[in-house]
C-alpha cells in the first residue's frame, strides 16, 4: 500500500495548504502560533503593512455567508500586502451552474496565489487543493460540518496568551458540538497541544456520543461540564436546527445550557469564557458574561487577524 | 574547521570603542536580532545608558521570503522609544551582502522616520550585493562565500564566533 502522506504538508513536512488541524504534528501548530505573535504588533506600528505577499493575488471565495471570517482573512492579507479579490460566489458563476473545479479553473488563469474558501460541502477545500497549480496555496475557511482550522488556531493563540500553558488545563466546549466545525478543529487543537481535559457539554441531541474516542469526557449536565473548568469555549447556536426534533426551543435551551454568571460561578476564577461569534444573547450566553470580566471575545477577534496573518504568510513561504 | 580564529570578545572591545565615538547626544541604540541584539544589551550597559536599546527584526522584510520563507526564532522587534526623528545607531553582529540591513532599515522605517542612521558591525566580511557601508568595523575580513560566519552567545554570556563550512583544504 502507499504511504498517504498528509495532503496539506510537501514532502519536508512544511504546511503548504492549511485544510484541517487533524493530523498536524504539534510543532508546525506551535510555529503558527509563535508567528501570530510576531504579527499582533503590527497592527499597532505607525505602518501596519508588511511586503511578505506583496505582488501576490488572493482570493476569497466565500461559497457561504460569512462577514467576520471574510473581513479577518481580507484584513490579514492586506497587512501582508497582498491584493485581495472577494468573489461573491453563491450570487455568480456558481448559480449559473459552472461547477467548482471549472471556477477554480478559471481563478487560476487570473493567477491567484492563494484561494481562502469557505464551503458549505465538507472536504470541498481539499477537493481544490488537489487540483491547483503547485505554486497555488489554499486555506480552509470552514467546510460543512468538518473543519474551520483557522478559528481553532486563533481560539489556541487566545488560550495560550491568558493561561500560558495548555498541559495543566480543563477545557468546556458547550452547545451544539454535532454541528459545529469549529468545535471539531478546537478538540483536535487542544488534543495535538497536550490539554489533559477537554469536555463536550450539550443534549444528547447535540453532543455526538462517539467524541469519547477522541478522548474527550462527554457531559450533559451543565454544572458538571464547566465545574472548575479554566476555559469555557461557547458555541453559537444555529437557528436553523431549532424548532426542529434536535431542540425544543431557545429558551429551553438557554435555561438548561445557556451561560449564566451563576453557572461560569462553577468554573474557576481565573477562567476564561470565548466564543467564535456572532453571539446570540439570551440563547447561548447571557449579556452579563458576554460583557463580563471573563469574557475574551473581541481579544479573539484581534488575534484572528494575527493567527490568518501567519497561517497565510507561513504556506506561502513554503514550497509544493 | 578553518584556523581562521576570530575572538569576539576582544572584538566587542574594541566595537565599545568605535560606537562611543558614533553616538550623538540623546542617540539610541537598536540591535539586529539576533547577533546584533545581543551586542546592543551590553553596549547599553557598557555606556552607562538608561533603560533597554531598541531590537528590530529583519524577518518581515526579508527579500528571500519567496525561496526561504519565515525565518524563524530570534524574537520580534521592539523599539521602546519613537523612532520618528530619532539618531539611530544600528548594531549587527556580521555584516555580509547587505540584505540584512536593507531589510532592518524598511523594519525601522515601519515605526516613523528617523533623523538619522548609522551602523556599526562586529566584523565586515565583504561580500557586499547593495550600497550599503559600516560607518564601524571591529574587524574587516575576506572569506569565501560557502563559509557562515555567525556569533553565538555562551551561557554565561559570553560571545563567540562560529565559521562553518566551505574551509577544507584551503
């Protein structure tokens, strides 16, 4: 049989496309992060331009809505001095039918360097990576259900800048974990970086039994889930799986689940309280800790910008 | 190993010498990382100034982020002082092809614009690909392009150089 080598490492083992934190080695995780830090300070310069992409062309292809991810990347690229094209492609070539490999076909005689994809098909960005020039770079920005590996490196820089060390550290993700790709991309992250205590917390109808053997304990009780717990990482409930047979209504759900300060009261102190946004008041935080001391929030969105800064700038360094 | 043998120690004297000579009044002092960081801590000790000498990082500025891609390690920049309209001494450990300083230089000028720069180098190996000169040297010397000239810092602080490379049989 062959050896099927990690599609988004070249043969020296150097990221080239960023697809899914699965299966990367910790250190090329830590290297990103280290990266980042380098990159928060130079949005405070006098310039907050560095020439590292300068001349290269990236395009984002949002084939799903998305304001902040899309902002963020374009951000990024532009402090790293690249010319950033937005395709709006669920209202052009797409609805007309043209099918994915022929619009990246198409992309790739522009002479696109660097293609930032969010789909709503799972492995849709792996699918592309397979099929571009070898000079030609691609980030996953969230596929389907799989996998949004930039949000869980901004969610590992966040972690890692208020509690130093990741190998002494409980971690609550709470809601609705079946769905959610950044949920999926945060336990691979925590996991690859040595956190000894990750916790799924949600309704049975939510929290996929099988995350047990990734290691992770299993809770559908609240208090117990974020019990002195160090992070409370809270996911956005999506509207759409409401109503529906897997919840009976938001206020049921934030009555059970919902963070309230009397429940965070159960996590430690010290703890820190996340989310990738946007956030829905009242149904899976409330207002008093998503504006509350232990809430990192809008932290999380400035080191976003940092971490896409190194992911982009660190593939394009390297070569196929 | 060539025999080429140079001391750094002795060297750092003699560069204590030259850039006390080079600094203006109310002057700061920045350090290339690493090397040149590393000079630039104890020259601010060794000419009694207050405070920490500026770092700055090359990294960012590079011209070979194409073949190499991020350099990693030595740390970021940080100036703690302003940099628009400040005398800046630049410190670095070797000065080679001159892409080095070329890129500190864009670093430098990312945070304002100073009055002036001047640079002032451990060892000058010739070698130069841009138009950019020492206004101090501690030592000029040739050496062949296949040998790397880097300084390395002892636990106890002490400085060291090392040559690798390329030296066999000549």
């Amino acid at each position: 049989m062959l050896a099927r080598r990690n599609p988004q490492l070249n043969a020296h083992g150097e990221l080239i496309h960023l697809l899914s934190i699965e299966g990367l080695p910790r250190a090329v995780l830590t290297q990103i992060l280290d990266t980042a830090g380098t990159f928060l300070s130079v949005s405070q310069r006098e310039v907050k331009k560095v020439p590292l992409l300068r001349g290269k062309s990236v395009f984002n292809l949002f084939f799903e809505n998305s304001t902040r991810t899309r902002t963020t990347f374009e951000i990024a690229a532009k402090r790293l001095s690249a010319d950033v094209i937005n395709l709006d492609i669920a209202r052009s070539s797409t609805a007309k039918g043209e099918s994915l490999l022929d619009t990246i076909a198409n992309l790739s005689a522009m002479h696109a360097d660097m293609f930032v994809v969010r789909h709503a098909e799972s492995g849709a960005p792996y699918l592309i990576a397979q099929h571009v020039a070898p000079h030609v770079h691609v980030v996953n920005a969230g596929d389907g259900r799989h996998a949004h590996p930039t949000q869980g490196l901004l969610d590992m820089y966040t972690i890692r800048h208020y509690k130093r060390d990741f190998t002494q550290l409980v971690v609550a993700i709470v809601g609705d974990i079946q769905h959610s790709r950044v949920a999926r991309s945060d336990i691979h992250a925590l996991a690859t970086l040595g956190v000894p205590e990750i916790r799924a917390v949600g309704p049975r109808t939510l929290v996929p039994g099988d995350l047990a053997g990734m290691g992770v304990r299993v809770c559908h009780d609240m208090a117990e889930g974020i019990r002195d717990a160090d992070v409370v990482i809270m996911l956005r409930l999506q509207n759409e799986r409401m109503g529906g047979a897997l919840l009976p209504s938001a206020g049921e759900f934030f009555k059970s689940y919902g963070l309230t300060p009397d429940k965070l009261a159960l996590a430690r102190p010290d703890c820190i309280v996340m989310h990738p946004g946007p956030i829905n008041r009242g149904v899976e935080i409330d207002s008093r800790v998503a504006d509350g001391s232990h809430s990192v929030i809008l932290p999380q969105v400035t080191f976003g910008i940092a971490v896409r800064m190194a992911v982009m700038s660190t593939i394009a360094g390297n070569q196929a | 190993m060539s025999t080429l043998s140079l001391d750094a120690e002795a060297l750092y004297a003699e560069l204590l010498r030259g850039v006390r000579g080079l600094l203006r009044p109310g002057g700061v002092l920045v350090g290339i990382r690493s090397g040149g960081a590393w000079l630039a801590e104890r020259l601010q000790a060794d000419l009694g100034l207050p405070a920490t000498p500026g770092f700055i990082s090359s990294a960012l500025h590079r011209d070979d982020f194409a073949q190499r891609g991020l350099a990693g390690g030595g740390g970021a920049t940080a100036l703690p002082f302003a940099v628009e309209g400040a005398h800046v001494l630049l410190v670095d450990d070797v000065l080679y092809t001159g892409r080095t300083i070329r890129a500190a230089l864009n670093e430098l000028y990312d945070f304002g614009r100073p009055a002036s720069v001047v640079l002032a180098v451990l060892v000058d190996r010739g070698g130069r690909e841009l138009p950019i000169e020492a206004a101090f040297a501690a030592a000029r010397i040739v050496l062949p392009a296949a040998q790397r000239l880097t300084l390395a810092r002892e636990a106890d602080g002490r400085l060291d150089f090392e040559l690798r490379g390329g030296a066999q049989g000549r």
